[in-house]
C-alpha cells in the first residue's frame, strides 16, 4: 500500500532518534519561541484596551454572521475598544473590517497553517503578527484583551473559548467578560453543560455557568462589556 504524506509524518514522530538529535531540536526552538514571546509583547503592549473576536475562518461574506461580526467590531471600536483576531479569513475580517471602517485599532494573531489561514486586508500594516505556535498566540490573544466575545466556529473556536473559561474558573487570570453570540448556536451547549457537566456529573460549580454571557445583537454584547468596565478597571491579563 502507497504511503501518503501523513502516513510518512506519523512514522517520522516513531523513529529512533539520539539524545544529541533531541536536544539540539529542543533547545532551538526555545529560543524560536522566547522570540515569538518576545515580538508579541513589543508590539501588543501599546495597543491599549482590546476586545478578542473569535469565529469561524470558513464563513462567507453574504452570511449573516460575518454580517454580525463586522457591525460588532464597529460599535466596539466608536466606544473606544480596539479588535484582536486571529487575523484570516471569515469571521476575523469581518471583524477586522469593522474595526477598520470604524477608525479602530485593527490586530491580527495569524497562525501559520498549510491551509485557509493568511492575513485578511484590514489589519493595521503595524499589528500583524505572525506564530508557528499556537500556545503563544493564545497567550497573546488573552493577555492584551479586556474581554471575549465568541461567534458560531469550529474547534479553534471551541479551543479558544474553553482556554479562556478555564483561566478565569482557575483564578490563572482576572475575571473578564466573554459574550457568546448567538443564542441558537450555543444554546445546546450551554443546556448540554448544564445537565450533563452540572447535575448529572457535578464535574463544574453552578457558578461557572456565570462566567460567559449568551448574546443574540450586537447591541447587546457591547453593552454587557460596558457595564462590566463601569465597574472594574481596564488593566491587562497576567
């Protein structure tokens, strides 16, 4: 049988290697990351009070989402927010459009990925941002927010959002608000946490259904981040 590309990736990882080999390979990409750290936090920290978008890169334009998404970032950014995405397609240039349209502040974290992803044209020239490392675009997107809201996506988005709740829940990081956006996509979620993870396997606390907020406009998500910072100070994470 033909062996594919994967199959030779995968037979790679069982391959013998010396201790040599190991820490050579390792100790290079320390420092590939300490400078993917580094480029971050210099160019991050003079951005000022942000909110991260998340979503699907695989929504059109005509959908009613990206729709959502654009006129989000826009009144984001006239209450003097500025925008985080990851930067590609879908639901982050829905965002960062928004941002741009409205005079905002246009951040992209891309990812570096054999498929879909590459930067969308309404990033700032001066907040793009390249990452080979997911973990260190995570840590970006946390650290320089001062809040989340999340559209209809995939497992990225999932993996964001989950990432977030979990440094609240863990006290890793200060609470901030997370909006979730769309009431009929996140609905069975929210019950399936309820019923299963709460009552039927106490695996969370009745109070961690408290740390997101279920959103179906715009208005209404902008409004929630703004009462939350009527009473708390914009400060970063971490």
């Amino acid at each position: 049988m033909k062996k594919n590309e994967e199959d030779f990736r995968i037979a790679d990882k069982f391959e013998d290697k010396n201790w040599n080999e190991i820490k050579s390979n390792d100790s290079w990409a320390i420092f590939k990351i300490m400078s993917e750290f580094v480029e971050g936090y210099e160019k991050l920290a003079k951005i000022g009070p942000c909110v991260s978008i998340f979503g699907s890169a695989r929504t059109k334009e005509d959908h009613k989402y990206y729709k959502i998404a654009e006129s989000l970032a826009y009144k984001l950014c006239k209450k003097g927010y500025g925008v985080i995405t990851g930067g590609g397609p879908g639901i982050m240039e829905a965002a960062n459009k928004g941002a741009h349209e409205a005079g905002g502040k246009s951040v992209g974290l891309n990812i570096e990925l054999p498929f879909e992803q590459h930067f969308n044209p309404y990033v700032d020239d001066d907040k793009r941002l390249n990452f080979d490392y997911f973990f260190v675009r995570k840590v970006m997107f946390v650290k320089y927010a001062q809040g989340f809201i999340v559209l209809p996506g995939g497992f990225g988005t999932l993996d964001e959002l989950f990432e977030a709740i979990t440094l609240i829940q863990t006290n890793k990081i200060a609470k901030f608000p997370i909006v979730l956006m769309s009431k009929s996509f996140w609905g069975g979620l929210i019950e399936w946490m309820k019923t299963i993870l709460l009552e039927t396997n106490n695996n969370i606390h009745k109070d961690d259904l408290d740390l997101f907020y279920l959103a179906d406009t715009e208005e209404e998500a902008v409004e929630y981040i703004d009462k939350f910072y009527q009473k708390y100070l914009l400060k970063p994470n971490f």
